[in-house]
C-alpha cells in the first residue's frame, strides 16, 4: 500500500526498473516551471529548471547567462534597455 502523503498529484510517479527486474513506482517532487522574462514573459534560455537544493549546489555561471540582467530578462528586451538607457 502506498504512503499516504503520496497520494496527492503533488508528487510525481516514476516507473523504475529495479536490478531485481520488477517495475516499482518512485515518487518524486515535481519541476517548478520554466524561467520567463520579466518584461515580455517569453521563456528564458540558459536557466536550468531545477528545484532550489539543486540550484544552491550548482556553481553560479550555470544558474543564469553571464550577461547584464541575465536570467531576468530576455536578450531582446536587455538590449532594447541598454539602448534605451544610452540614448537617454
């Protein structure tokens, strides 16, 4: 009988083939949802989508692109600011 915190869809079910050759089911935390531009809401390239114990782990040049307002904004709306803050 499975755990009853399991029970909700909170947790992702997992098919896994055991070294004994029978399938059991794993549960899992699901993914939170892709990164998006804080301006155009467009999804962002570069930015992993993993949950926050794994991101503490991971060194920071793979959390974000190392550029100005990287994994906050989108390339085209960072260079339409940059623009704009130079024209002004």
């Amino acid at each position: 009988m499975v755990a009853g915190r399991f029970k909700s869809r909170t947790f992702r079910r997992v098919f896994t083939k055991t070294p004994g050759g029978s399938v059991k089911l794993h549960y899992g935390k699901r993914k939170p949802s892709k990164a998006k531009c804080g301006k155009c809401d467009t999804l962002l390239s570069g930015v992993p989508r993993e949950r926050p114990f794994k991101m503490q782990n991971m060194p920071k040049s793979a959390k974000r692109p190392e550029r100005p307002y990287g994994g906050v904004l989108c390339p085209k709306c960072m260079k339409k600011l940059i623009k704009d803050s130079v024209r002004a």
